[in-house]
C-alpha cells in the first residue's frame, strides 16, 4: 500500500508495510507517532492504534473509486493521497 500524504490539515503520512504493519509520521521535523496494524478489506481499509490506557483506538479509510485517495470520515474528515515521505 506504500506511503499516503495528508492533503488539508496538519501534515501526517501513513506508512503501510505489509502484511500488517502500519506508522504515522507527523510533526515538525516528522517523527513516528504512532505505530498500530491495518486489516484491508475490500475498497476500505481498518487502521488500529493504543490509545490511552491500552485501549484500542480504530481508524477507517475507503478508497476512491479509482484508488488515487483514501477518505476519512470524521471531525474534521481526511483525504490521503500517495505520497513520498518527508
């Protein structure tokens, strides 16, 4: 799945490396954030972080119709695009 930007907002990147594995980059200058696991399934993918508390924290992303983005419902909702990483 590689690497995806974030388009609007702070700037963050998600790492995905396969079969499993899944890192956000954010700050200044960028730094690993935040390390958890994705499951793909279909036009969407499921990202899970610790949260505070070891409590498990789950993102969802769906893919566009083309797969160019990957779209993020939430406050406030998220676009990523594949990106090189900083």
């Amino acid at each position: 799945m590689g690497t995806w930007e974030r388009q609007s907002g702070p700037k963050e990147w998600l790492l995905f490396n396969a079969p499993k594995e899944v890192g956000v980059l954010s700050g200044s200058p960028p730094s690993l954030t935040s390390r958890g696991e994705f499951i793909p399934t279909g036009r969407s993918v499921s990202l899970f972080f610790r949260g505070v508390g070891g409590s498990t924290v789950e993102r969802v992303l769906e893919a566009s119709a083309d797969f160019t983005e990957l779209h993020e419902s939430g406050t406030p909702p998220a676009t990523y695009r594949r990106g090189s990483p900083p």
